[in-house]
C-alpha cells in the first residue's frame, strides 16, 4: 500500500457532475446515498460535503479499498457507513441495517485507481506482478487460474465476447500452448506472448496489444457483467419516487447494460395500437442526461482515467409497476439489460 494520503492518490471522475445529479434527491434530513463502487472515496466525499444532512453507505468487494476510505471519510463520524459486499448485494446490506431504500446510487464501474495502482494486484499490464486480478482478493479464482485452467474455446470466448478482441482465437491456441511448457503466474510473461502473436500492423493502430487480453480477464475474474446486470434492477428498485442514480461506465459492455436498463423503465410499455396509454405503462423513470455524458477537455488532460467515460442518470417519476399478481415487474426489465449469451466463471454459457 503507498504511504501518500488517499486523496492525492485518487482524482474522483466527473465529481462535480455527479454531486449536481444527485444533490436534488438529497437535501433531506437523514436522506440515504449509496455508493456501490467506493473504491478510495472521493465521490462519497464530494457528496457528504455538499448534502450536510445525507448518511452515506459505501460498498466495496475490496477490503483495501474499504480500509482507505474509511481514513478520508473518518471526519464524517457515522455520517459514513463501510461495507463489505459486491453491488449487486445492495439490498441485501442497506436491508441489514435497517434501510428500506435510498434516495441516491451512484455506481463507478469497473477497475478503480487503487486496483490499478497497487502493482501487485496484476491488473495494470505495463507493470510485471502476479496475475490475480481479483476486486476481493479474500475469494474466488484469479486470473491466473483461468490462463491455465480454461480451455481453448473458453478463453476464445472470453477474449471475443469481454475483450472485443478480433484475434480471439489466435491468441487463445497461443496461450494452451504456452502454457503446456510452464503454467502462468506473473503479467510480464502473458504481455510478452500477445506482443508476439497481435500482428504488428494492429499493434500500431489499436494501441497496447495486452489491453483487451487483460480487459477480459478482469471481467471474467470478477464476474462484472453479469453482477452488474443484476445490480442495476436491484439498485432501481430500492429507488423511491423522487430518488436518482448515477452510473460512470469505461467501456462500451458495462454502458450498453446501462443504457438498456434504463430505457425500459424510461420507455412506455403501451402496445403500438393501443389508443389510450394506461397509466400502469407510462414510464417510471426520467433521463437525466441525454444520451451518455463525457468528461470535458479540461478534465480528460488532467485525469486520463476520464477519457473514457460514460455517464447515465435516471430519476424515478412514479412508483415500479405491479404485475397481475401484485408483484413487481422485474423479468423483463432485468432480461432487457443483459446480454443475450454471457460468459460466466468457468466458461459456461446462460
């Protein structure tokens, strides 16, 4: 772990934006915001010092993490409440304390700049450490252990489908066969294959050719798609009327769940002919942003972490529509949000 204190390590993406989404919803006495990714803090920061009445419940996988926002939130006493859970356990955590729903979700989605930062995590691939790539590193398989353990066509899969890699294939035989000779345990060995197996001509086109490798990796590691197409319905559930999320996503899968999700509760769900819409289809969510937001000029020269970003927000208008049965409807509004073939741990397909 550095020695440099919390804050001069981490530099919030888009704070200032997401505090002014996500204010209106918290001016209340006692008003609830989550932050689902708390990674160093800083947003949860940002958002405690300009809504003085809200408590926030940060959520993390990565114990480091909770560790070292604990310090930098220290001041807000139990303003700030530390948790050990991934995202899509939401419910679960906010219902063990006693918390029926939240009046802000914020979800900063995937590697943060302490995961990336740590060397021997093995997520940065300019850097040799060995390959565990895991957010919680008390459990679950590491990177390493897909590398060698995977098949060929499942590492196929994973490279195409999480990566976006187009020598998929290529690059998955090289690895079997590599790893027949001695198995992998550290980065620079991987990043030394893909620099021999990318074609040159891609390599100067497409930038670092470990970059997808590694990409596909960590989603696979961490299960990311499919928890977060979990976590996104179970978050807008514990929204009340008047409640907003806000989710940063980093690359075109995590937005493409993001975008699908909301635009089922921001559409109407009245059949084309129908002459009257009812009131029970008529949109429960409003878009706060139009289309995806990105990091201005000034933001991205300063923080390379906000080059890519995407921004979404929603706020809820109205309650979650019942179904005959009195129950919330949620299949096809989780079904809308995933993809429709998802690798999941150990290759398998849903």
């Amino acid at each position: 772990m550095q020695d440099r204190p919390t804050a001069e390590r981490h530099t919030p993406v888009l704070r200032d934006r997401i505090v002014e989404l996500l204010a209106p919803a918290l001016h209340a006495e006692g008003a609830v915001f989550v932050d689902g990714t708390l990674g160093m803090g800083g947003h949860t920061e940002a958002v405690l010092t300009a809504c003085p009445g809200a408590i926030a419940v940060g959520i993390d996988r990565d114990t480091e993490a909770l560790t070292l926002a604990g310090e930098r939130l220290a001041p807000f006493g139990d303003r700030f409440v530390p948790v050990h859970a991934v995202y899509d356990e939401i419910p679960e955590a906010l219902a063990q304390r006693g918390i029926a729903e939240a009046q802000a979700i914020l979800f900063d989605l995937g590697v943060s700049s302490l995961q990336l930062d740590e060397a021997e995590r093995g997520f940065a691939y300019r850097m040799d450490a060995p390959l565990d790539m895991r957010m919680d590193q008390t459990t679950g398989l590491t990177a390493a252990d897909v590398l060698n353990d995977y098949g060929v066509r499942e590492l196929e899969v994973i490279l195409r489908d999480f990566g976006e890699e187009r020598f998929a294939r290529k690059i998955a035989r090289a690895l079997v066969a590599e790893r027949d000779k001695e198995p992998f345990a550290n980065s620079a060995r991987l990043v030394e294959l893909l620099q021999r197996v990318v074609p040159a001509a891609s390599q100067r086109s497409g930038g670092h050719p470990a970059k997808r490798t590694f990409q596909a990796l960590r989603i696979e590691v961490n299960a990311e798609l499919s928890v977060w197409s979990d976590a996104l319905p179970a978050a807008l559930s514990l929204l009340p009327v008047g409640g907003r999320i806000a989710v940063l996503s980093y690359h075109s899968l995590e937005d493409r769940i993001t975008k699908r999700g909301l635009a089922v509760g921001a559409t109407s769900s009245a059949p084309p002919d129908l002459p009257v819409e009812l009131p029970e289809h008529k949109p429960w969510l409003k878009l706060l942003t139009r289309g995806a937001e990105i990091a201005d000029e000034a933001e991205r020269a300063d923080n390379p972490r906000a080059t890519s970003v995407r921004l979404r927000a929603a706020e809820r208008t109205r309650a979650k529509p019942l179904s005959k049965a009195g129950h919330d409807v949620r299949n096809r509004y989780q079904n809308a949000g995933k993809p429709s073939e998802t690798t999941t741990k150990m290759g398998e397909t849903r």
